[in-house]
C-alpha cells in the first residue's frame, strides 16, 4: 500500500467516485473544488485513487463523460503523480477504454510499453494497434500479441537463439528458451494470433508448460495455458490449431481448476464449448 497518503474512508470521497460514474461533472468539479486532497486519497481498499475509476466499471458500467472527468481531475496537475497518470493508461487499456485512452494522450499523459502490454494482455488487440500506430515502440512480447512475425524474428539469430538484449542471450533448445517463451505464446493466443503462435512453436514454446511452473502458489496466481486463453477470448481457428499441436483439451487453470472448455463456457463462446467437450467425449 502506498504510504504517502492515507487510505480515505470519508464520505467526501464517495460523493465524488458517485459523482464520476454518475457523469455528474459540475457536482464532480464543486467536490473537488471544496476538497482538492481527495485527488490524492485512495479508496477503502488501498488500491485506487479517483482518477483510476474513470476507467473501471461499476455494475457492469463504465463512467460516463469520463473526458470532461479526466479535465477536471488533471486541473490540478500537482495532485496528480506520474506513477498514477501510467496507472490510468495502464487501465483504460486493459479495459477497452479507447476514448478514454485518447482523452489522455490528449491531456499529455504519454503511452509507453507498459501500456501496451496491458492492452494485449486483456485480448484488447484493436486498441494495441492504435498504441502503436501512436509510436509506442513494439518489443518482443507485444510482437507475439500484434502478430508482427517479422519483429518477432528479427529477436533470433541464424542459430535460433533468442537475443532479447545484446547481453541477454537465450539458448535454442534450453529450458531457458521455453520459459521464455510462455508469456509471448500466452499473449499470441488472447489475441488470436495463430501466426505467431506457430511461430513461437516452431521456436521451442510449450503449450503446456506452464502446469510445471514452479515455486508459485497454485491457489493464488493464476496460471492457464494457451488454449484456454484462445477459448476464453473466442478463438474459434485458433483452438483448433492449437490442439492439432497437442494442446491438452483437459488440461486445468492453477487458480479454478477449470478446464478450457469450461472457459469458453464462461465467456459465451458455445461454438468452442461444443467443439472441446465433443473431442473429450464429454457430449453437450
């Protein structure tokens, strides 16, 4: 939890987070106005400032006229640190917020990798593109994610070793190389990058290694592999692809023990739920 400033349990807070996903501005800009520390407070939880929940839903809605929110919050720019700025980026991004992130990019709060990967992370593939038509600059793990196979070669030598630093070089067929390589074929795969993908195979990427991760508490961080990510994000070809190259159909998350069929049930794709549980003999 930071420690410059307390956690607010006040109600002058609450009136302004109401006030901010109500679009209430006027209301949001008196509030302020009569209460400018409240820029900096963070919520019960410790978590989030004002600022940050412009770009977080509540009830399964997002703010509304969270620009003219995001002007009035940045009025006082001294309130505002650029580690909270990066923070909103980091969320609107993660959450699909395009106007929002445009919004901020206009105020001068500028994107970098960091936002991008958040971008990616959550399957937000479109508005990755736009971060990087932007000139935020690609790096190995946001090439998996665009499915940029050019970037993601130019990362190898002639000897299919990975070099991701000019001192950070990883041998082709090492342990070393899989691990490597299992957050960008995870990312390939919530963003439906079937290219990438076997690409990332042809290089020595496991698709189910990470059930052998060690030293992570399996009830705590979340671990699946690419096929569930490709079934959660509504992959269809994807899927398919992946399991011709032995992707476990039953294979099961670290944090839910649920398998990828059971994923896709989650998030409303039927077309995969049907397709995996009819290769696993389970029916309907």
């Amino acid at each position: 939890m930071p420690k410059n400033k307390d956690v607010t349990t006040g109600s002058r807070f609450t009136e302004a987070l109401n006030a901010i996903r109500a679009g209430e501005t006027e209301n949001l800009s008196s509030i302020l106005a009569k209460n400018p520390p409240l820029a900096e407070e963070l919520d019960q939880e410790g978590k989030y400032k004002l600022l940050h929940y412009l770009a977080l839903p509540h009830q399964g809605k997002f703010p509304s006229k969270e620009a003219e929110s995001l002007k009035i919050l940045l009025a006082d720019s001294s309130r505002i640190s650029e580690e909270d700025r990066k923070k909103l980026l980091q969320l609107a991004a993660a959450n699909g917020r395009e106007l929002l992130l445009r919004a901020c990019l206009e105020a001068g709060i500028n994107a970098d990798t960091e936002t991008l990967h958040a971008a990616l992370d959550a399957g937000e593939t479109a508005l990755a593109k736009t971060l990087c038509n932007d000139a935020v600059e690609m790096d190995f793990l946001s090439a998996a994610g665009l499915g940029d196979i050019d970037a993601l070669a130019s990362y190898f030598d002639g000897s299919n070793n990975l070099r991701l630093a000019d001192d950070q070089v990883i041998d082709f067929g090492t342990l070393a190389m899989t691990r490597a390589l299992v957050e960008p074929l995870i990312v390939a795969c919530k963003n439906g990058q079937m290219e990438a993908a076997f690409f990332l195979i042809k290089k020595g990427a496991d698709l189910n290694y990470f059930e052998v991760n060690e030293g992570k508490d399996r009830k705590v961080n979340l671990e699946a592999s690419g096929l569930h990510w490709a079934s959660r994000y509504g992959h269809y070809e994807l899927v398919k692809f992946l399991i011709n190259y032995g992707a476990r159909i039953q294979s099961r998350d670290t944090l839910e023990d649920k398998t990828p069929a059971q994923w896709a049930e989650e998030a409303g794709h039927e077309n995969i739920r049907l397709y995996l549980n009819h290769l696993s003999g389970s029916g309907k």
